[in-house]
C-alpha cells in the first residue's frame, strides 16, 4: 500500500445550514460545529449600531461629492463617538471624501485626512477647513478670470461628450484660476517620480481648495447645479455610453453659469452651522507623514480647546 504524501490535504465533506456542501479540512470541523450552535445576530436588530440613522443623515457638506467605496457619515459617527473624546485627534490615513475628519470635526474632535489621490484631497481640505459660505463667494468674485478668452479646442472629444461649449469654457478656466492660488501643478505632485509634496497652508489655499471641492461635486449628477449631461453620479459614466445613451433618450448639454451653481451649492452644503474644530488633509502616503505637521496640529487642537 502505498504511503500518503505528508503534504497531502485532507478534506471532509461538510453539508452547511443551507443544505450546500463544503469541503472543509478536519482542523475546520471543530470550529464549524461550534458556530453552528451559536446564535446568529443581525446588525439590523441590534439597539445600539450606526445603522439607526436615517439614510440620508448628517452634515449637508457631507454631500459635497459622490466617491466610489464611500461610506455613510453615520458609521463614522458610530465609531468616532464611542472610541474617541472630545479633543481627540481622529485620523484616516485613506480619507477618500473626507466622511471621517470631517464628522470627527463636528463631534468637536479633530479630523485628519490622508490621501495619495489629489480629488480626495481637495475634498477632504474643503470639509475641514473652517471656509464659511460668505467669505467663500468674496474671493470667488475677486478672481478675473477671462472666459471669453478661452480656447476649447484641444479638449479630448470624450470630455466634449458630457459638456456644452459655453459650460466647458468656464470650467477649464475657473479649474485654472483656482488651481494656480492653490499653487497645486506637477511641481509639487508627480505620480511619476512619486513626489507628493503640498499642503494647504494659506486662507487662500483654503478658499481655492473649498471651490475645486465644490467644482468636483457639480461636474457631474442630475441636479439643477450639475454641468455635464444627467449622470446618477457626481462622476462621470464611459463617453461611448454617455454618448449613445443621450442620443437614445434626447438628452441635452445644459449650458450653465457656473460660478453661481458653484454658489448656490455652497449655500446649500452650509445650510446648516458649520464644525466649531477645524481639521486637516494632506496628501501622500500615512507612514511618511510629517511629524512637524503632527505637532503643529496637536497645537491647534489645543487653542481650539481653550476656545469653547
């Protein structure tokens, strides 16, 4: 007879609750048998769970923008307030849109927010810094920004599917003027060479961070403030698609004025009293942030304490 291989895997068929069939190894069984006489719990009947919120509960900011993988502001509010004190510092080192710093923020909390993509940092900048709807419009006005001027030409033909001429125009050129105060170019991110060096210092940096935070939650959707051809999202669908779906339907490019739907958007989103804690994003990976900026930030949180 011959041996068994000592490496050989050695499986039993195990019949589930749901009268299926596993393969299992013989180290598995002892530990399916027990869960089986363990109760099962859905999270949809316990009393205290993040789930007790409304689906659309939370801050309006939060709505700034619709991000793939995002998750809702009660689970970050759940968690913030159970693990974490008035004063702390709640740091997400993958911010995304900035759900966490900015509900840490509003629980009196400071929210810090890392990202290694410049939209989630823009974002996250825009909920945490403390940018109030009145100033916001003052430097937006202030800005010249020479639309008629602007040359659309060289624009890739799968851009021009979702926007009209008119619209197109003024958002290369407010995107632009923004990005030029928020001093963010291929100098300070290259994705290339991985050099990820900028943060948002200035009130003028924070203005132009609030804007372009505003500019991404509009550039597409199906709102009355949305720019591009009805998406269900604030980002944008494949061009081909967009293209015939339009076609199909007799969907039209709205020509808007785009400063005042970035306007009357930020009214709305500030509908509501804004954090009393400011927090921070930065941009780059978690493990090679700087402990400068940490100790600067545990500074304010202090004069922000004093404060209330």
């Amino acid at each position: 007879m011959l041996k068994q291989k000592a490496n050989e895997r050695k499986e039993i068929t195990y019949t589930l609750k749901n009268g299926l069939s596993k393969l299992v190894s013989p180290k598995d069984l002892e530990y399916l048998h027990n869960r089986q006489n363990c109760p099962e719990i859905s999270s949809f009947n316990l009393k205290d769970t993040w789930r007790n919120k409304q689906r659309n509960w939370g801050h309006p900011l939060h709505s700034m923008a619709s991000r793939s993988g995002s998750f809702p502001p009660s689970l970050a509010d759940y968690f913030i307030q159970h693990f974490s004190n008035v004063g702390d510092l709640v740091l997400d080192p993958y911010s995304g849109k900035g759900t966490t710093p900015l509900q840490a923020c509003l629980l009196d909390r400071t929210g810090f927010g890392i990202d290694v993509t410049p939209e989630a940092y823009i974002l996250t900048s825009a909920k945490v810094s403390g940018i109030k709807h009145d100033e916001a419009v003052q430097y937006l006005k202030s800005i010249e920004y020479g639309i008629s001027n602007t040359n659309i030409k060289d624009v890739p033909s799968d851009v021009k599917v979702f926007f009209s001429t008119k619209t197109l125009a003024q958002i290369l050129v407010i995107r632009e003027r923004l990005l030029e105060d928020l001093e963010l170019n291929s100098n300070s991110i290259n994705y290339t060479t991985g050099k990820l060096n900028h943060t948002i210092t200035s009130k003028k940096e924070k203005l132009a961070a609030y804007w372009l935070g505003i500019l991404i939650g509009i550039i597409h959707g199906s709102s009355i403030y949305s720019l591009s051809l009805p998406c269900s999202h604030s980002f944008s669908m494949a061009p081909n698609y967009t293209k015939n779906y339009a076609k199909k339907h007799g969907l039209k490019k709205p020509n808007r004025n785009v400063l005042e739907c970035m306007i009357q958007r930020s009214k709305l989103l500030q509908s509501e009293p804004s954090p009393r804690v400011y927090g921070k994003a930065y941009i780059g990976k978690a493990e090679s942030m700087p402990d400068s900026w940490v100790l600067q930030t545990k500074k304010n949180i202090h004069k922000q304490c004093l404060a209330f």
